[in-house]
C-alpha cells in the first residue's frame, strides 16, 4: 500500500541536525454525498437530532457551518460541484442535468483522480444519473441497477423503476402496479435492507479491496438518504418521540413581503400516494413527514458509521480524506414549503464536514464556502494540477489551516430564473426574465442575528444601499452566469 507522492522530512536525533527524505503516502480520498441532507445534525447545534458517527467526524475535522449549494436541485448541483463550475443561464439547470451533455470538454473531480492514477468508484448516486460520465470511473455501481432484468430495461431505467425500495409489502405491491407509494416507511428490518445498506456493504467491500492495492483511491459512497420517501429500519423511527417532534415556528404563513415566484408548490412530495395535490398537509401528516426525515438521518448516520469504521479496521483512516457533504439543503414545511427548488436559506445551506488525517487542525468555521470549493480543495490537498481556466471555485486549505479565516465574500446560487447573492450578512435573490433579462421581482433577507427568513427587507428605506450594492455585484462579478 506503499503510495509515492511527497517528500516527508525526518531528523533523526543522532545525526546532528542532518534531515533524511522518506516517501510520504498519496492521499486516498473518501466521499460520503448525502441527498437532500440539512445541516439539522447534532455537530451543528441540533440536539435532538441523533447523528453521532457523523458528530463524531465533525470532532476530527473541520466543520463548516456557512456553507452552501450553488443549485439547489440534485443533479444540476452534482454537476456544479463535480465539474467545479458555476450555473449559468443556459447550463445546470435542474435534475436532468446530464454533465456529459452540457459541458462534454470538461476535466470533471473523479476523472482528474483517475488520470493522475487513483482507482475511481462511483458507489451509489454521485451523478445524478448512473450513466452520466461513466468513463469518469473504473467502476460505477448502485444496487440492483446492474441485476439482469425481465423488462428489457437499461440499468438507468431498471434503477429509475425501483430505487424508491419499499419493503412493507403492502407499499411494495402498490409501488409495483402504480409506480407510487407513500412519502414514508417504516419497517422492522435489518440496516443491510434498504438500498442505502446495500450501498454500505458494497463500501466496507471495497475499502477491504483497496486496502490491497498498491495505487491510492477515490472512494465515493452516494446515500439516497433522506431523500423521499423517508424509508428506514423501524429502530431509526423508535428514536424519536413523536409528541417531542415540532412544526416550525414559521410553518403556515408564507415570509412578509415574499415574492409569489418565490414560494415552491413542492410538486416532488406530491407525487406520493398519501400526500394531497393540493394544498398545505395536515398537522398530524407534517409530524409523520419529519419524523420520517429525522429516522432517515440518524440511519443514514448509522450506515455512515460502519464505513468510518472499516477505514479504521483496514488502518486506512492516517491516509485518506474524509469528505461528508450534501448536494443541497431541505425544506420541512418552513415557510409552507417542502423539499428543495427554492432560493431560501434552507433549502441551499448544508453540512459540509472535511477531515485531513496529515493535518493537526480540528474545530468549527464560520467561512462563507460553496459546494464549488471542493474541487480545488481536493486539488490542492492531493497536490495535483487543477484543468486550467475551468474552475470557479476558491481552495479551503487555508481555511483548513485557520478556521479563523473569513472565506468568500459573497456566493452565487441559482434556482431556475431566481439568482441569488449570499453573503455573510445577507441574502439578495432576483427573478431575472430569462427572454429579455428584465428585473420580475427581487427580496432580501438579512442574516446577521439569524437565517429564519421571515421577511422580507428589500423594499424597506434601511435596507436601500445594501440591495442596490448587492444587486451591483451580482451584474458584475456574475454577470456571465445571469446573462
């Protein structure tokens, strides 16, 4: 497992100051990519949520606390953060994002690994489609996808057929004829049922795998997890009280001043069979919602945990990084909305966790980051040469370095035609017409005592100089991404 890169500096107390070079290892990078995953987590100040492999990782490494998607919908921000690359108009705009389509001549994260001599796997959803970018990888796996089928189907379209992997049969049998079934599921079976556990087999399989290897790797572990429908072992639900488990504060009124465009009709939850096509769920239908949420954290947690462990077991743990990340955030009936697909704070921040073992620097920073800023991270860490004039993101080593540091000024994230400029302090979002650039409507939320998001400030006299200020750089530094 020898793996050539750097120089080590070793002084040997007997040689009078002399310093001797030693091979350093070549770092191994670990990628665990949670969907639709908030930074709702006990690491993230959230007790009553039960995440402790995931807290335990945060300990060990950095953990950002004000970090962002810059798409918040699964495939378009996958591509973004694989490629390193800003959405524009015209270019990752939603979960059909195809990479191979929209940016064919690009050096992607995996496939720079893989050109510098990393065995590359693609374990679960990395891409948002399994067929995206395939030579990306030396292996590209996700549970049953590659099983051989009666129907004739493609791998993509066998996994389009059944990821959503209910095990009550009844909700099986309904799935089966009707291509439905209900937005939660909770069934007494073991952690290795569900396509997440399979997932977490295959990992543990490959780590004992890699382990004999003599070149380093890019190890990726993509749960579906806690996306809809939130399906998980009975004994993640048994966690949690439901009498303990609240609404948000702000659940049944839209924010003061909102823009209409800007309130999601979150058309995804409605595809599931127990859930109304129109209008707001009911009390009781909401508490069943994000308890489901919460038990499919704490076992997505579990799973993740089996993994750290096995990398501990292979004694792989001093040579890889450790990335945990989300592909963007998730709304639980804030504001009246469910899912993602809007421009509010919780559907774009999320968890981001990076754990360098060659590093002594552990803690917590507040750096305004995006998910772009992982790709010349990792290239920077792993001291590679980064595809020249393509990526917009900012390295956070140094960050890794010195939590202490301030990070980005500002962020880019866009949903649809709603563009929006984050910065520290503030949040300003236009609806741009996409035909003749026009201005449709615009808001402003303001951040510095909290992110809740409860009004709108932008038409207020105070806040004047700061929406037009904002307004000016997102025309300026972005304007190739707006225009």
């Amino acid at each position: 497992m020898e793996k050539l890169c750097f120089i080590f500096i070793l002084i040997f107390s007997n040689c009078k100051g002399i310093m001797f070079e030693k091979p350093y290892l070549k770092p191994n990078i670990l990628l665990l990519y949670v969907d639709d995953l908030r930074p709702e987590l006990a690491s993230y100040g959230a007790k009553h949520i039960q995440s402790p492999n995931i807290d335990a990782l945060a300990e060990k490494g950095v953990k950002f606390t004000n970090a962002y998607c810059n798409v918040p919908v699964c495939g378009a921000s996958r591509a973004s953060m694989l490629t390193g690359m800003l959405p524009t108009k015209n270019r990752f705009l939603d979960y059909k994002t195809f990479v191979e389509r929209e940016t064919p001549e690009v050096i992607t994260l995996p496939q720079l690994f893989k050109n510098n001599g990393y065995t590359t796997i693609s374990n679960g959803k990395i891409y948002h489609h399994l067929d995206d970018r395939e030579s990306d990888w030396e292996e590209v796996w996700r549970p049953y996808a590659f099983d051989k089928n009666n129907k004739g189907m493609t791998p993509t379209n066998y996994w389009q057929s059944l990821w959503k992997d209910y095990q009550n049969p009844d909700n099986r049998a309904q799935y089966e004829a009707t291509d439905m079934g209900p937005a939660y599921e909770s069934a007494a079976v073991s952690d290795s049922t569900y396509i997440d556990g399979l997932l977490t087999q295959k990992v543990i399989q490959d780590l004992k795998q890699l382990k004999k290897s003599q070149k380093p790797f890019f190890l990726t572990a993509g749960f579906i997890n806690p996306h809809l429908p939130f399906n998980a072992p009975k004994k993640y639900w048994d966690l949690y009280d439901r009498k303990t488990i609240k609404q948000p504060e702000n659940y049944n009124y839209t924010p003061k001043d909102a823009p209409e465009i800007s309130i999601s009709n979150w058309a995804e939850m409605r595809s599931y069979s127990n859930i109304p096509k129109k209008g707001q769920v009911s009390d009781s239908l909401a508490i069943d919602l994000i308890h489901g949420y919460y038990a499919t954290v704490s076992y997505t947690d579990a799973l993740i945990g089996k993994i750290l462990k096995e990398l501990d077991a292979q004694k792989l743990s001093k040579n890889t990084l450790v990335i945990l990340v989300s592909d963007h955030g998730y709304n639980l009936q804030e504001h009246t909305q469910w899912t993602k697909f809007t421009n509010y704070n919780t559907a774009t921040q999320v968890p981001l966790i990076i754990y360098n073992p060659f590093s002594k620097t552990s803690g917590t920073t507040n750096a305004l980051t995006s998910l772009i800023d992982i790709y010349p991270t990792l290239v920077e860490l792993c001291r590679l040469k980064a595809p020249e004039e393509q990526l917009d993101g900012t390295s956070l080593v140094p960050i890794l370095k010195n939590p202490e540091l301030e990070g980005r000024k500002h962020i880019l994230i866009k949903r649809t035609n709603g563009f929006t400029l984050k910065t520290k302090a503030f949040s300003y979002t236009e609806f741009i017409n996409l035909k003749d650039s026009s201005i449709q409507d615009k808001m402003l939320y303001d951040h510095r005592e909290n992110k809740v998001e409860n009004t709108n400030v932008v038409y207020k006299k105070e806040f004047q100089s700061i929406a037009a200020e904002m307004s000016q750089t997102l025309h300026s530094v972005y304007q190739k991404n707006i225009k």
